[in-house]
C-alpha cells in the first residue's frame, strides 16, 4: 500500500494546512508566507521606497508590509483580488496584459517588484521580463523551491529560478522548507 506521505492528495492537504497554520502566526491579514521567510523579505526592503508586486490576492502582503514600513508606497496587479484585498493601489487585471502593465508603471519608478502572480513557467517568465523592464533594483520570487506540491500545483518558477541562477545575477533566497515557499531575490 501507498504510504501515506507519498500520497499526493494526502501531501496537498496536509502542506496547505500546514500553510495555514503558519500565516496565522501574522494575526490581522491572511498572508501565504511562511512567517520566518516574510521577516528576512522585510529586511531585505528596509531601503525601498516604491514597492510593485504582482499577485495581491488576500493584500496581506502589502498590509504588513504598510504596518512596518509606513512610507514605502506599494503598487498592486492581481488578475482576481479576493473581496478581503483592499489596497489603494489594486490594479485588477491580468500583469501579461501591456494596458496592465502601462498602468502599473505610471506609479513608478519602483525599486523593487514582488512575484508572486502566475506560477506558471511561461507566466512567471512574462512577469520576470516586466519586472526587468521597471528597471527595479530588486525582484523578488515566492515560491521559487522545487517541491512535490509545488509541481501538483503547476508551479513552476523553480524551473526559471534556476535559469537565472545560470545566468550570473547576484541572489538570495530563504526557503523554511515544508514543501512549499521560499523567497528568491534577484539584485539587478
């Protein structure tokens, strides 16, 4: 018989519940980041003064981002917000979209861009080359890892994660582990 923690539908579960446990650990907001990860993102972004990150969903992100750090100006793109997401800067649309995009860099410059949208390999390729195009000194990846639930999901940014490690940029990472996560930061 299947071992239980090779069952893929039993893996999803219990890594989705473990997901949840830990962003109740932030209090107010949902935020899909695991708390140890999101505070070395915070350091990282103690500099920045205009903020772009594309996939709002909850806006957890940007609500404990905003509690920290009270003047950095945050630009949000989420295809379909949840009704809980209430940013100022929300731009809702899809950030492959060039209109979408126009939009979101009349709000800049930015000095750094959070990806955290489609988690395709093809989609998080498209939002890498907008974010270059910000000319933001700072990109960075969630769920950037390889992991078994990542591929059940479809994603697949460990696959372009990899291509820019090959490619010779400046990076760190942080990943707790779990089976899903991680934060890749990309200096350009």
């Amino acid at each position: 018989p299947l071992l239980r923690q090779y069952n893929e539908e039993y893996m999803k579960d219990i890594i989705s519940q473990q997901l949840i446990w830990e962003s109740k650990r932030f209090g107010d907001t949902d935020l899909e980041q695991h708390k140890r990860e999101f505070d070395w993102f915070l350091n990282k972004i103690d500099d920045i003064k205009n903020l772009l990150i594309i996939g709002s969903r909850h806006g957890g992100l940007e609500y404990y981002i905003s509690k920290k750090y009270k003047n950095i100006k945050i630009t949000s793109i989420d295809i379909n917000p949840l009704r809980t997401d209430t940013q100022q800067n929300l731009i809702i649309g899809d950030s492959h979209d060039i209109n979408i995009q126009k939009n979101a860099l009349s709000h800049g410059p930015y000095d750094a861009v959070f990806i955290d949208g489609d988690h395709t390999y093809e989609g998080v390729k498209l939002d890498w080359e907008f974010a270059k195009s910000t000319l933001a000194k700072k990109i960075f990846f969630h769920d950037h890892t390889d992991g078994v639930y990542h591929n059940m999901c479809n994603c697949h940014v460990d696959k372009l994660w990899k291509e820019i490690l090959n490619e010779n940029y400046k990076t760190e990472e942080i990943s707790v582990g779990c089976g899903r996560g991680g934060i890749g930061l990309v200096y350009l």
